[in-house]
C-alpha cells in the first residue's frame, strides 16, 4: 500500500508515520510537509533513510505541485495531518488557517479524486464540537452532535470536516474523518500546554496557566492516537467520522501540577496569566462508536504517559532546545508577556 501523510513533519504527523513504518514494513510511505514553524525536518532524520520512506516539501494548497505528486506517486491513502492548529495563533491571524485548513483540504480532495485514491481519511479535531459545561459531567461529544466552534482554528477545522463530507455525497469519494482529544507525547511543538510547562519548569521560569486552570481536556497519548487512524484506515466505514478520547480528563491547572511533581520543581512558578478569548471550558469525547466498530481503546493511562513524555522531553533536549529561539521567543512575549 502507499500511503500520503500530510503534515508528516508535526507532532501526530511524525508520531504516525513512525507507527505505520513499524506496525507496516512493506507499506511505502511519502511524507508531505511544508515545514512552517511548527514542522521540524529534523524531527524525521531517523526514518530518511528507510527503503520505503521518502519526503516530500510542499504546501498542501499549492495545487501544482500536489497534483504533480499524486500523478506520480499514485497513492491508495491519503492521511491528512496538515493543519494549522494553535488557537492563540488563529486569533492572531485568521486567514493563515483558512488557506491551510480549508483550501488545502480542498486541494488534497481534487487530487484525491482526479488520480483515484481508495481512502481519504481527514484527521480532525474534538473543537469543532465546542465545549461542555464543567458541571455535567455525565455529557460527552458524539459524532452526531451539531458543530459549534467556538474559534477561528476550530471553525477552519469544520469547515475542512464538511467539505470532506460534501465531496463524499456529490462524488462518492471514499473518506472518513476522525476527531480527537488533546493529544500528548514526544515531538509535541513547545507552545503547546504539555511541553511548554516541561521546558519553562526545568528551566525555573514561570508557567503561564489562563484564567484559573480550571478549563479541562480529555488527554490521550499520541500512539493510540495513530493506532486508531491505522484501523480506521484499514476497517472504518467509507463516509462515516469517528471519536476518540481517552476518557483522561484533566484540568489544564492539574496537568501543570502532575508535571511539577515529576520533575521535582515548586507550584510556586505558576503564574495566572488574562484568559484566553473564547477559552472553551471543557472537552470530553465519547469513543463508544469506534469501541464498538473497531475494537479500539486506549492502552496508556495518564499517570504512565506523562511520565513517559517527561522522560523523552529530558533525554532530548537538542531537540526543543534548538526550536525555542528566535521567532517562537518573540511569539511567547506577544502571549504571554503582558498578560
């Protein structure tokens, strides 16, 4: 099988092209990535070498240069990681996801239906659904419920989710879509939560929480994540979307302080910093349908994942150490500083 794996240089991204080499030896594996600030070439130096892997630099809304590809390659799937996915960064600059998350998308399903591919499955996320009161804690998001975003980045996310829905009915295009809850792990890009608190902590410097800490998400680690879209991909129903959630629900302040007690370091670094615009209170997904269909489920819990993800933070420091300068520096002080 030959697979297309966009936005193969981000956190999931790689995290699942080093899945699939491992659980797939005789898949071929084309990773597609633009390397925007949040993709790091370096973060693939260990699979460039395989036999069956191969790297391609290209913005997924260049139309030219994807449709030369697929003619190429001819691919049988087409995983779609390439997004632009921080929300403080849509608010920031709306029209930068929209060209990434929607023509992008759109670009990557004309080529997926001009050349043929068997299965396009589009890599979503649990925003689209909006948040949930913290007080009931008996509702969850199911695949059924109405889209409500609640920021530009998830609202770009929905859009990308329908379009992909509305190519399946007016082309019958093979796709299936997928939306997750936070995930964590190794190569996670240090703006977000999980390993920005790990690097600023070591370092002794103070940890920005929004509001009171109280917003929750549902954490899962990143390789059931890929197990997941590795089922689907294989067993899931053409034209159907999938959750998945690792009922791991956390407050953000409870996170902060789980990784404070690994590494050995005060809760007196944390600082409270003006809330976010729009900060949705809670996430929390039901997996119920992908449980039932597939047999998927979560196999790391969250006590053993963060200490696993602390672990590999502290034994590749080179790594994140080299991301944090320069122009993510001075996106920190824009968010953070005056807060």
């Amino acid at each position: 099988m030959n697979i297309l794996v966009t936005g193969a240089a981000g956190f999931i991204g790689s995290n699942f092209v080093f899945y699939m080499l491992k659980e797939h030896k005789d898949y071929k594996i084309c990773a597609m990535d633009s390397l925007t600030y949040a993709g790091n070439i370096g973060t693939l130096a260990d699979v460039m070498e395989e036999p069956n892997f191969s790297f391609c630099k290209c913005d997924i809304a260049d139309k030219k240069k994807v449709f030369d590809l697929f003619e190429k390659e001819g691919f049988d799937v087409v995983v779609n990681f390439a997004a632009e996915s921080h929300v403080d960064r849509s608010i920031e600059d709306p029209g930068v996801f929209l060209r990434t998350n929607i023509i992008g998308t759109q670009v990557l399903m004309d080529a997926s239906k001009e050349y043929g591919v068997k299965r396009y499955h589009q890599v979503g996320t649990d925003e689209v659904y909006g948040d949930l009161p913290l007080d009931r804690k008996d509702l969850f998001f199911t695949e059924d419920m109405p889209l409500t975003a609640s920021s530009p980045y998830s609202a770009s996310k929905a859009s990308a989710d329908l379009l992909v829905m509305a190519y399946h009915r007016t082309f019958d295009m093979p796709v299936t879509i997928s939306r997750c809850s936070n995930n964590y792990g190794p190569y996670q890009f240090p703006e977000k939560l999980i390993p920005l608190i790990i690097s600023r902590a070591l370092d002794d410097k103070e940890l920005p929480v929004y509001g009171t800490g109280k917003n929750v998400r549902d954490w899962l680690y990143v390789e059931d994540h890929c197990r997941a879209i590795d089922m689907i991909i294989h067993e899931g129903r053409v034209g159907e979307v999938y959750n998945i959630g690792g009922h791991n629900e956390k407050s953000n302040l409870e996170v902060v302080r789980i990784i404070l007690k690994n590494l050995g370091k005060p809760e007196s670094l944390i600082r409270f910093v003006s809330d976010r615009k729009g900060h949705d209170l809670r996430y929390a997904i039901d997996p119920l349908k992908i449980s039932e269909e597939l047999g998927w489920l979560p196999t790391t819990m969250f006590d053993d994942g963060i200490r696993k993800t602390i672990q590999w933070y502290l034994d590749n420091k080179d790594w994140w150490l080299n991301i944090i300068s320069g122009e993510y520096r001075e996106y920190y002080d824009r968010m953070y500083g005056n807060r």
